[in-house]
C-alpha cells in the first residue's frame, strides 16, 4: 500500500482512495479547494493481469477499518466506480455522484478518476466538482442530497379527472411525456402510467393499465383522443422506444395492422423532439458519453431510480407515478441543459434534418419487423443441432480429450481430499468432472499447458485467448493432425453454438400476427447509440447475421420468408460510402467516377494493379474543354473527339452503360 500527506499529524479528517498516486494530478484535480492538512491519500489494489474484483475490494476496505481508527478518519473518497460498488453494495456509481453513503460509520463518497480528466476534461471536472461540493457542504453543515427539487404534482385517477387534467395541458406549446410499462417489447408492454410535463417543476401522472394483459379500455380511448387534439410539441427522451409502445397499445390491433400503424405513426410524431439525441449532439466525443436520463439529469433530480422497475407491478402505485412524473421533470431539464449546447455547436441541421426524421423510420421499422416462416426456423435449429451434437462427438472421442479429462478427474480427486477429514473419494466419484468446450479456463489450460501450442493472441484480461479466430490460427502451429481435428471440432461448436444461443432463441420468440398467420421479429434501433453516430440494434440485434460465404449464412436466411399474398424485397444503396466521401470532400477525382459513369471500385482496382488486368481501357474522359468534348477511345485504339449533345456519343453511352 502507498500513501501520501501534505504533514505528517495524528488525525486527518478526509482519505482518498486512488488508482494511482500522482500527487501534482491529485492536488489539481480534487484538493484545490480543501486543506491539504486534513487529507489522507492511500492507493486501491491493482493487478498485473485482470480486474479486482468485488470480493478482493471488500477485503480490501476491512484492511483499512484499522487505519481510519486510527487517523480518526470521517470521509472516505472513492476514486474509482468499482471499489464504490463493493464498498457501498451499491449496483452503480455515476448515479450516486453527489451522495454521501455511511459505511462502517465512515461517509463515503464516489469521483471519478483523475486519469479521465485527459480524455474528457470539461465532464469529468463537472462530476468530481459536483462530490467535492457536497463534501464541503456537510463538513459545513450544510449538505443536501442531490436531487431535493420542488415541484407541483397532480395525480389524477378516474377517466373524469384525467380527462380534465389532459384537456389543462392542450394549450401548451411543449410538453414532456414518458411512459412506464408491464414489458420492453411494444406487444406485451401494455402502458402501466404515463405523465406529461409542463416544465421543471410542473406536470401530471396517472395510471391506466392495471396489468399487461388488462387495458383500461376508457382511459386508453381519453389518451388516444388528447394526443389526436395536442398540436404542440412532445419531448420525449429515447422518444423511439415511448412512441413504438404507444402506436403499438393505442392504434394496432395486431403486429401486421399497417393502417394502424401508420395512422398511430402520423399521430405520435407529428411535432417532437428527442432530449436522448440532443444531448448525445452536446456531449458526444471519443471518450464516449452517457445518454442515460437518470445520469443526465443526476444534479436535478438525484438518484430516484427504482429497483424494481422492470417490474412495474411490484412497486407501489404512488410511487411508480412519482418516479414516472420525475422523468418527464427531468427530461425538461435535460432539454433546458443540453438543446442551447448542441445549438452553440451548430448541430440543429443534423438533428432536424437528419435525426429527427430517421425517428419516423425507426418506430416503423421496430413496429413492423422481419418475416419469419417459423416452421423454417425449426427445422433450421434441427439441423444445427445435429451439427452440434456432431462436433461434440468428435471431442469426446478423441484420446487427447479423453486423458485431459483423467487428468482433471485425477486433480478434483486430490483436491476434494485434502479437505476431507474422514471420507475419501475416489476417481469413480468424479462423474460431474467434464470436459466444457465453452470453458475458456480449460481450452487455455488444454492448449497451451497441456499441448504446449504458442500464445499467438490475448484476451482483453491478458489471458491467452482461445476465439475461433484464435482456433483456426492456431492450426497452421502444430503437426499434430489429433489436434488439428480438435482445433476443427472446435470451430465447428462455436459457429453452431453461438446460432443456437443467440440467434434461434430470438427466432422462436418471433411476435404471431393471428391476422397473417406468421411471425415477425422485432427489434430495437438506437439512434445515437454509438460513439460514431452509426445505428445500432438490441434486444436482439437485427443488424447481426451469420456473414454471407460463412457456413450457416444461406440457412439462416432461409428463415426469412415473406406471408402468403406478400413480396419480401431486399435494398442496398449503391457504394454508399464512396459516394458519402466524394459529396463532402468535394474531391475533383472522386466526384469524376460518378459524373463520368464509372465505377469506383473497379478503377481503383485498376489504378492498383493495372499489370493484372491489361485488357482494361479508359473508354470515356472528358476533356477540359467546359466538360462538352469527350475523347472516346475504342477497343482497336482509335479514338474520336465527340461534342456531348452528338447521338454518336449517346449511342456509345447507351452501348457501354
């Protein structure tokens, strides 16, 4: 353990907990405003390999009981998101910025490291300000909890008095709206509650479905009419999830009702925003950012997160409309805080003209999903199976496989015995001793201490890897055919394994339209969920399939057929990438390849390696004559100078293209 202080005392008031002691970093970043008589710097556990885990952090902090006893320590600061969580037993760390917690009688406190200052200096400041603060407050005596706002709350429960509050709400130009629900899939959702926000300290809560299965008929026909009247602006944040589920549960009848849909769709959106998508414009950069609203909005609202929110029924119903109210609060203050940031960035065009509209998009595509034919989907996760079953086969009969085996038997044995203080087992005993070929601890013991084959990669822990691409590298570093063939097996179980375990599941949950008899997957898109701004998809990812060549790739497309009466069409844009590059580097020669009609693969294939194809020719360039004289050269290498507007130039055109 390494330690620091300013002076060498008795007692110091404050401890420090840090990665690493860098004291010139330390004393910039969280003591410019604190007596550096009354602190106490000791570093946290590390490892040359991995991460501390929980258990090693707690075993930690009972280590140093005696430490703060004996400098009478009071506040501890926890610099690093781990060691809070297994200090504090609390599941997140960011969420408690600004809280004091008591553990073992010591007030315990969460910054972030002072190392995240390089990456996103004006962020990671703000939090580590916003801890200190309340450090200070309550050494002062006069500290609050984050999140102690005021507001006027209006919980409206019969039709008659909902249909009263909503009819108040008509008139205002924005509104923020959330929904809480029974389920995250837009069929079984339901709408537990919803509330509506007029601003910071103002808005309404009210249930309506008494369970996912139960719609409260009247209260949904008052809702669906208010959202038909309001003509102003709602503010939702991750507006695509909270439209998807209110199209779905007020104007669908079923996951096939297109007209519903797009009726819902026109309704839902017809003035929105997203606080989601703007604050990631505000706050996106290469350290990554946190688009959470409940991390968003921290320093207004605190950390009311409820525990049991996946399961909405389970909590009280006071206090789901509280917590329900407290988003639309707080997605006003993420508006109020963020929007005038990404506008002082010049973003706004990004985010009308492009975020904005994608949104409509995404709530059609997650509303409408994928055809599946199901007995196809069957059948295909028959066959896997088989292979499956092949490749396991395969393992347990070889004889490499069969002696590691004995040898973990062999080693289970003597470990049991050595705590045993009477009965004694035996090698007969050891039947749930196996070999797992998912079981990297064994695959890296099997390969790599057993069979002595090289470390050609490493895992993100620094352990030796054993991926398949590891696997089928690892073929072409041994002789040894047995172990070729079980390198094989191998790759062969983690290709089927990973479709079984990934993709069927998701598969066989498919959503059953009754109205086509079919089944559709559906999925979530996030618009901003990635640090480069490209769409990602969960839950599952309908952006994931086995690659086209790879072994499964045609069976698993085989699953997607369209209903009988329907057409399922595929679209790609044409070189999207290269056309993006030329747009907006306005590059004179990449702009050439489409507005001279090539193509801008196979020339650049050509500029590469033109001593491979010989046989191609420039046959169209244009001159520098104001681009209306074109040289034409022909296969026999005469050429011909052509004005644009001659009809032997079109013919030539027509011919080539």
């Amino acid at each position: 353990m390494s330690y620091w202080y300013d002076s060498v005392q008795d007692s110091y008031k404050i401890c420090f907990l840090v990665n690493t002691i860098n004291v010139d970093k330390i004393k910039k970043e969280y003591l410019s405003s604190l007596d550096l008589k009354d602190i106490l710097v000791l570093d946290l556990p590390t490892k040359e390999k991995g991460k501390v885990t929980a258990k090693e952090y707690k075993e930690y902090w009972n280590t140093l009981k005696e430490t703060f006893n004996n400098y009478n320590i009071e506040y501890v600061v926890v610099c690093n998101g781990d060691a809070y969580k297994a200090f504090t037993k609390s599941p997140k760390a960011e969420v408690n910025l600004g809280y004091i917690k008591l553990v073992d009688n010591r007030k315990v406190l969460y910054v972030p490291d002072y190392k995240m200052v390089f990456y996103d200096p004006e962020k990671t400041r703000a939090k580590i300000n916003r801890s200190i603060s309340s450090l200070k407050d309550d050494m002062n005596g006069m500290y609050h909890p984050p999140g102690t706002i005021q507001y006027n709350s209006t919980y409206p429960k019969t039709p008659s008095e909902i249909k009263e509050e909503l009819f108040k709400l008509l008139p205002c130009d924005k509104l923020t709206c959330d929904i809480e629900t029974f389920s995250l899939r837009p069929h079984l959702a339901g709408i537990a509650s919803i509330g509506f926000a007029k601003n910071q300290e103002e808005g309404i809560a009210f249930s309506v479905d008494l369970f996912a299965d139960c719609p409260n008929k009247e209260v949904r026909q008052i809702l669906k009419k208010f959202f038909e009247q309001y003509q102003g602006t709602l503010i939702f944040h991750n507006i695509a999830f909270d439209t998807t589920v209110l199209v779905y549960q007020l104007y669908m009848s079923d996951i096939a009702d297109t007209k519903g849909c797009l009726e819902g769709i026109k309704v839902l959106l017809k003035n929105f925003e997203d606080t989601k998508l703007i604050a990631y414009l505000a706050t996106n950069s290469c350290a990554g950012n946190e688009l959470g609203l409940k991390a968003l909005a921290q320093e207004f609202a605190g950390n009311y997160a409820q525990e049991e929110i996946e399961h909405v029924e389970k909590i009280p119903e006071a206090q789901l409309l509280e917590y329900n109210l407290k988003d639309c609060l707080s997605t006003w203050f993420v508006y109020n805080k963020y929007k005038p940031i990404m506008l002082k960035d010049n973003q706004e065009g990004i985010y009308k003209n492009l975020f904005l509209p994608c949104i409509k998009d995404i709530v059609q595509m997650q509303l409408t999903g994928f055809p599946l034919n199901m007995k196809r989907v069957l059948e295909v996760e028959q066959i896997l199976k088989e292979d499956q079953q092949n490749a396991l086969k395969g393992l347990e009969n070889s004889s490499i496989i069969k002696n590691f085996i004995d040898v973990l038997k062999q080693e289970w044995v003597e470990q049991r015995n050595s705590v045993l203080k009477k009965k004694r087992v035996t090698l007969e005993d050891a039947t749930k001793v196996t070999f797992n070929p998912r079981s990297h601890p064994q695959l890296q013991r099997l390969f790599y201490e057993e069979l002595g084959l090289p470390v050609i990669n490493m895992t993100a822990k620094c352990l030796p890897s054993t991926d398949s691409d590891t696997l089928k590298a690892l073929q072409n570093h041994t002789d040894n055919e047995e172990i070729k063939k079980i390198l094989q097996f191998l790759i062969d179980f983690y290709a089927v394994d990973k479709i079984l375990t990934a993709f069927i599941p998701a598969f066989k949950d498919a959503v059953y339209s009754p109205k086509l008899d079919w089944h559709f997957l559906i999925g979530n898109f996030n618009l901003g969920g990635t640090v480069s701004g490209r769409l990602s998809s969960n839950r599952p990812n309908l952006q994931q399939l086995p690659a086209t060549g790879t072994k499964y790739a045609k069976l698993m497309k085989s699953c997607f057929q369209a209903p009988k009466g329907w057409c399922l069409c595929g679209l790609d844009f044409n070189a999207l990438e290269d056309h993006i590059s030329a747009l907006l580097t306005k590059d004179k020669n990449k702009l050439k390849v489409y507005t001279d009609g090539y193509d801008g693969h196979c020339l650049r294939a050509n500029s590469y390696w033109p001593e491979l194809m010989p046989d191609i020719q420039e046959q169209l360039k244009v001159l520098n004559k104001e681009g209306k004289i074109y040289k034409v050269t022909f296969d026999d290498g005469s050429i011909k100078y052509l004005h644009e507007d001659d009809p032997e130039l079109k013919e030539f055109q027509n011919a080539l293209y």
